[in-house]
C-alpha cells in the first residue's frame, strides 16, 4: 500500500481489526466499572445497601 513506510494492506487490515477488537474491550470494560461502582455505593453507600450486604455474604 506504502512503499514509503513499508506498510501492506494485510498488516493495514489486521491493525484496524485489532483497533476494533480493542475499542470493543474497552466499551466491556467501561460497563464492568459502571456496574461496580453502582454496587459498591449501593452496598457501602446506604443502610439498607449495608444489611443487604451483610445478608448476601455474611456467610462466607
């Protein structure tokens, strides 16, 4: 593709399929972090988050 910079169009490809393949990951991972921080406020944020916690893993 660019003799220049040495650049072929199958390592063009698989750069922009791992481009994709990260921001893909990055869309999961931001919504892992949402969903714990909405957990953790709720559990350690409010009294009846706090007995829900004890109820759910006091037994461990």
């Amino acid at each position: 593709m660019d003799d220049k910079l040495g650049l072929t169009e199958k390592l063009v490809d698989a750069l922009v399929q791992h481009k994709e393949s990260w921001a893909t990951a990055m869309k999961e991972n931001k919504k892992s972090v949402e969903l714990v921080r909405r957990e953790a406020n709720y559990y350690f944020g409010s009294t009846r988050g706090n007995l829900d916690f004890i109820r759910r893993f006091g037994g461990l």
